[in-house]
C-alpha cells in the first residue's frame, strides 16, 4: 500500500520544506500513421510523454529551512532563475518503490498568506520535465 506521506519530489537532492501534497501527471504524445503496409488502417504510436510535478507546501513565515530542506526563499530564488540555469534535477519517488528522475523548469510558483499574526504561508510549485523521465533506482 502506497500511503502519500511516502511520496516525494526533490529538486537538487533536496525536499521542499513542509510539503503537503505532490502530483504527477503524465500524459502521452501519439502519432497517427496510416502506410501501405498497413492496408490503409490507422496506427497510433507513442512519439514521448509529456511529464508534470506539482508540489503544494505549508511555510511557517518565522520557520527556517534545514540542509536537507528547500524553504520559502529557496524555492522562491529557484522560481525566479532564467536562460538555461532554469533548468533543475527533481526525482520522485515513493519509499520502498522505484525512485524516478529527469530535468524540469519551474512553470508556475504561487504562494498564499493571510493577515493573521499566526499564518502560514501555502505555496503551490509546478516543474515540467525536459527531456526524458526515467527510472534512477
């Protein structure tokens, strides 16, 4: 049984800090062929996929990150890198399971707070693979 507390995208060999949800999506690219060798019926072939991490997370403003852990301000630099330093190592992967990996870009960073003295801030971060999204171990 997978529970999800399992699971985890790291980028650069760290964790966001106060994760609190991780998506992946992946969704194949087909091409439509239709050759003599065929008789005229369509054939549909997988040409690659296109790969999506999304990571939600609960900052504590007055936290602080530790070695192992990206915070608020990290995650925020990494959003903001442009030209081809853009561009991250994140794997996934679930304890006890394979552990997946390739290079992403950070496509969207958003981040939520309220006025109260307590608040926390939420943070959602959306990576797109580049390239390929194989298996690591």
């Amino acid at each position: 049984m997978i529970e999800g507390y399992n699971i985890s995208v790291t980028i650069g060999g760290k964790t966001i800090l106060g994760r609190t949800q991780e998506d992946l999506t992946i969704s194949a690219v087909t091409k439509t062929s239709i050759t003599k060798d065929d008789a005229g019926v369509q054939q549909e072939s997988v040409v690659r996929h296109d790969v999506t991490l999304r990571v939600a997370a609960l900052l504590s403003l007055n936290g602080t990150g530790t070695a192992t852990k990206l915070d608020r301000d990290d995650v925020l630099a990494l959003s903001l890198v442009t030209g081809s330093n853009a561009v991250v190592a994140v794997t996934y992967t679930c304890a006890g399971g394979a552990t997946y990996g390739g290079n992403a870009i950070i496509t969207n960073y958003s981040e939520n707070s309220s006025a109260e003295a307590d608040s926390d801030t939420t943070l959602t971060l959306d990576l797109k693979i580049t390239g390929e999204f194989t298996l690591v171990s």
